[in-house]
C-alpha cells in the first residue's frame, strides 16, 4: 500500500515538473500577436521568443544530465522549477526584447533540469513496458498543457496583458518548487555510482556511440519538429492570417491537444498488447499519414483551418503512440547514468527538434509542406529503419 502510495505521488510530481517546459510554449501562445506589437517584432522575432527557449532547454539538458546524477534527483528538481519561476519573473518585467530573450533562455533551462529529473526518477523506479507506460502518462501530462493554456493564455491576453501568462507562470513554478520541498524523496539507488565529471566526455561517447540509442533518440526528435513547426507557425497561419479571434484559436488548439491527450493515455494499452517495438512501427505510420494529408490538403483544397489543424490531429496522434516506448528503449540500458542519458535523449528531442524545425522554416515553403516532408520523408524513413535494421529481432521487456 505504501509502495504503491509512494509511486502514485512520484508520478504526480513529476508530472508537475514535467509540465513546466510546455507551460513555457504554449500560455502564450495566443498573445504572440500582442508581444510582437509590443516589441515591435517581426515574424522571425517572434519564433525566436520560442525557439530560444526550446534550444535552451534541449542544450541545457547536456549540463542538467551530470548535475542530476552528481548531485541527486530532489535538489535538481528544486533548482530547476526556481530558476524557471525566477527567469519568468524577469521575462514579466523586461522592457526590451533583449532581455525577455535572456529570461526565455534562462527559463529554458530550468526546465531542463526538470525534465532530466523527471526521466530519470521514472527510470530509476520502473522498468520494461512499465515503464514506458510511465512515459506516456508524462507525455500525457505535457499534452494538457497545450489543451487547457492556450485557453486560459486567451483568457488573460483578452482581458489583461500578454504579461499576465508570466504571472501565471512564477505562480505555478513556485508551487512545484514547494511541492518538491515537502513531498519529493531521492529515488536515485544509494549504490549507483555517481557521476564524475572526469568520465562525462567518455560516458557521453560511448552513449552516442549506441545506434539502438541514437535512433529511438531520432523517433523523438522528429516528432518534436513536427510540434515545433505546428505550434509556432498555427498563430500566425489561423489568427494574423485565418482572421481567428484569440479565444477560438485556443479551441481549435485545445481540440487537437485533446486529441494527442487521449493518445497518450491509449498509449500503454497499445504497448502492452504490440510490445514497445510495433507500437513505435503504428505510431510512425500514423505520422506518416498526418504528412500525406497535409500535402493532398494543401494542394486539392487550399490553405485553410480545418485543412491544417486536422492533420496535425493526425501527426501529434502518431507521436503519442511513439515517444513513450521510444524513450524507453532508449534509456533501457543505462540504469547506471540515467540522468545522462536521459538528457542526451532530452537534448536530441528538444535541441535537436528545435535546430530541425528552424532550418526547415528557412525553406521557401509553406508549413504545410514542411509538415509534410516531416511526416513522410523524417517519420517514414525511421519506419523503415526500424523494421529492417533496429527492430528486427525482438528485445525483451
């Protein structure tokens, strides 16, 4: 009872942890239109107020990995939920673009010491198709972020400030902290080796080194470009362009988050029933179809809402079913440096998914064509990989 008790309350707080880093995106999302006003941005200006964050949560993870194995998962996750509250707090006040982008990347990296403690407390408790069932359920977590904030970002936008998400989001990150304070116990074994930062060259090497790792790295990095591309592009394509109001855009995109929620929680079923490996082989199909129907969308009917926002539903449902046992399969063999190789995982996802959707939005095409491209040629050629080289034999769970 006990056992069981404790495990429920370390899922529930790494879920709060874990839902700092699309807090991050997604509140603001709805007043992006109304900072650009402010700072008196351009287009590419305000993919930066999210890219920035995003590259430095992904490349901060390479720094938060080591720091969570040295020093502990529970004092990681307090310093990371602070420095995130504290860098919202100075995005709040700042009255040159220059530093809200120093705040969003000092924001950002808070959450990545949130996230790697998050993976690596997952890691540490469960293992197997539990696991990754663990995984989904955060991911599940991350997803109704993007279905509730955009609404209540809305809300505050229409009826206070774009600075009024910041406020919300020092509240939140304060409370994380609190609850970490008092509830969260060290899960890291007390006989696991720390880590020495005279080996992190040669453990970072030799994970690198592991194509079974880099690849289910890959699967997770590419769905992330496909969210990156969709959430940073959706605000200027449905409300500059498509005439949206705030408030109908944050149902339109709470709708697919509800969609990608729903996946998430199927997830574990679909993993226990497939096994990890074919439900990555259903994931990554279902992303490809997602990036066929952008471009047969794109081309037959035209640019639209509904023409862009239901294959997205399609693609962000295939990610679902992908990243929990993908995540896992990744991290299964190294229960000695979690938090390392959570963060390298981290880092290919956030980072590396970041890099790929801002090279991608330099192409003179439109997002949907770049959705597209994804989707077939990024998801549909890791399918391939993985049923003729990775997943050929089966792996035991």
């Amino acid at each position: 009872m006990g056992h069981s008790a404790g495990n429920r309350r370390l899922i529930m707080m790494m879920m709060a942890l874990i839902v700092l880093t699309p807090m991050g995106v997604d509140i603001f999302l709805p007043s992006l239109p109304m900072l650009a006003q402010d700072f008196a941005l351009d287009t590419a200006g305000i993919k930066w107020s999210i890219t920035l964050y995003l590259i430095s949560m992904g490349a901060g993870q390479l720094v938060a990995g080591p720091l969570v194995d040295a020093l502990g998962r529970r004092p990681m996750a307090m310093a990371g939920a602070l420095v995130y509250g504290l860098a919202a707090g100075l995005c709040l006040v700042a009255d040159q673009i220059t530093l809200f982008y120093i705040g969003r990347l000092m924001q950002g990296f808070g959450a990545s010491l949130a996230t790697v403690v998050a993976f690596s407390c997952v890691r540490d408790r469960f293992e197997g198709e539990r696991r990754a069932g663990i995984y989904s359920f955060l991911n599940a977590a991350v997803c109704v972020v993007p279905a509730l904030a955009p609404l209540l970002g809305s809300v505050l936008a229409a009826f206070w400030h774009w600075r009024a998400s910041f406020v919300f989001m020092v509240a939140f990150a304060l409370g994380v902290t609190l609850f970490c304070l008092w509830g969260l116990e060290e899960t890291r074994p007390p006989g696991r080796r720390k880590n020495h930062w005279s080996r992190y060259g040669h453990d970072v090497l030799a994970i690198l080194r592991d194509g079974h790792f880099v690849f289910h790295a890959m699967i997770a990095m590419t769905g992330m470009t496909v969210i990156l591309i969709y959430v940073t592009t959706a605000p200027i394509l449905l409300i500059d362009q498509a005439g949206l109001s705030e408030l109908a855009f944050g149902g339109w995109f709470g709708a697919v988050a509800a969609i990608n929620v729903l996946s998430y929680f199927l997830a574990p079923r679909l993993i226990a029933r497939l096994g990890q490996q074919r439900a990555i082989h259903a994931g990554l199909a279902i992303m490809v179809a997602g990036g066929v129907f952008h471009g047969l969308f794109y081309s037959l009917v035209g640019p639209g809402v509904a023409t862009f926002m239901l294959p997205n539903a399609v693609m962000v449902t295939g990610f679902s079913l992908t990243l929990g046992a993908a995540l896992s399969l990744a991290l299964e063999p190294y229960a000695d440096r979690a938090g390392l190789a959570s963060s390298l995982a981290g880092c290919c996802q956030m980072g590396g998914g970041a890099l790929l959707a801002s090279l991608l939005t330099l192409l003179p095409l439109p997002p949907q064509w770049m959705l597209a491209l994804t989707g077939v040629l990024g998801a549909g050629g890791l399918l391939l990989a993985a049923i003729l080289v990775f997943h050929r034999h089966p792996t035991v769970s």
